[in-house]
C-alpha cells in the first residue's frame, strides 16, 4: 500500500513562539528542535511548548495563534481527532485548562513571521531559548 503523504515531508524541526501582551509587547520568547517530524506534529508540539511556557511563567488567559489550520481544527474538535496524536492532544486538552486557554486561533504564517523564524531555528538548535523578559 502506497502512502498519501510524501516521505520527504518529514524533516528536521523546530518550535518557536512569541508570548506578546495584547498591546503586542512582546514578554518572552521560546525555540527549540523537537526531532524529525512531519509538518503537523510539529505545530502541535509547538502549541504543546506555548503551554507548558505559560505554565512555567504563570501566564492565564492566553490566545494562542498558530499557521496550521489543520492542527487547529484538531485542537479546538474532539472528533476527528488522529490517533497516532492522542496522547499529545489529551496533555494539551489538560494544560490549556491548567493556564485557561481562551482559545486556539488560526493565522497566516505570514501574520507572524518573527514566530515563524524561531520555530525554523529552532529545528538546529543545540540549547533552546526559553525566556521571559
């Protein structure tokens, strides 16, 4: 059986993200590689890491924007769900209740290129970034 999606999109991958106030002052920043993934598991590890910074650093009530309409969808649906995921969609479910998640956006990468750029040096990054000013 032939598979639908391409082995070449696995790749080298990072996250990287930009906690900003709604004033659009920006209050951290992380970067880091998370493996050879395909495209949709790194954003939903991207999503995973915004959390997990949130909780770190006490931020609540939080939108978080991501460029992955389909990782999204997954998160803001329990159906449709893949099952290879699982497991990383029940800790999000959980950790967006732990800071009150407001909710998971959609946006064009091009809306936010400064967290697209991390998120693509993150993919050879030896140490990540993981700072809140």
């Amino acid at each position: 059986m032939k598979s639908l999606i391409s082995p070449r999109l696995r790749f080298h991958t990072g996250t990287g993200g930009i906690l900003r106030y709604c004033s659009r002052q920006i209050l951290g920043v992380f970067s880091s590689a998370v493996g050879v993934l395909w495209a949709y598991e790194a954003e939903l590890k991207a999503i995973l890491n915004a959390l997990i910074f949130c909780k770190q650093f006490q931020v609540r009530n939080l939108i978080i924007e991501s460029d992955s309409a389909l990782t999204v969808e997954w998160v803001n649906s329990d159906q449709n769900r893949p099952w290879k995921l699982n497991q990383d969609l029940i800790q999000l479910d959980m950790r967006m209740s732990d800071v009150g998640c407001l909710g998971v956006n959609h946006i064009y990468r091009e809306a936010n290129n400064h967290a697209d750029k991390l998120a693509k040096s993150g993919a050879h990054r030896a140490n990540r970034i993981w700072a809140k000013f």
